[in-house]
C-alpha cells in the first residue's frame, strides 16, 4: 500500500527556500516532510493535542501589514454642498 504524498501550496523550504516544493505525507502516526529542489526531510510525530497548521505564505502577516492606521473613508453626496 502506497501513500499519497502531497505538495503543500506556499510553504517555503526551511533549507533553500525554495517556495511550492516541500511535499508532505502521514505514515504510522509520523508526519513527514521533504523538500524536492534539496535534501531537506523532516519527520515529526503527530501529537493529537498540538495540531498545528503548517506555516504558509496564506497564514502569515506581512510586516508592512502589522501597523496599518485604519482610517474611516467618508462618501460625500455630490448634490449637497457644506457651503
């Protein structure tokens, strides 16, 4: 019986850094993960209490997005005028 190993989209390699190439797989309650541009691999044992998301470009915040002013935008009726 063959498993199914999967790319995981926007994951950046911990090695090369090289983005879309780590692929990952389940086995006998081991989580695996391996690089296909370097030979980084990794396996970590899956803890039911500590599952955790993979980091990816999708889950993360920017720096230029962290201290961001919001400031409320006001649409005036072009028909009235504050004369």
């Amino acid at each position: 019986m063959s498993t199914v190993k999967r790319f995981i989209a926007g994951v950046t390699c911990p090695r090369c850094a090289a983005m879309d190439r780590i692929r990952a797989w389940e086995q006998n309650g081991i989580r695996y993960r391996e690089c296909v541009s370097c030979d980084f691999f990794e396996q970590l044992p899956i803890e039911e209490d500590a599952l955790t998301e993979m980091t990816t470009r999708v889950n993360q915040v920017r720096d230029d997005q962290k201290q961001q002013d919001v400031q409320p935008v006001r649409i005036m009726d072009p028909g009235k005028s504050s004369r």
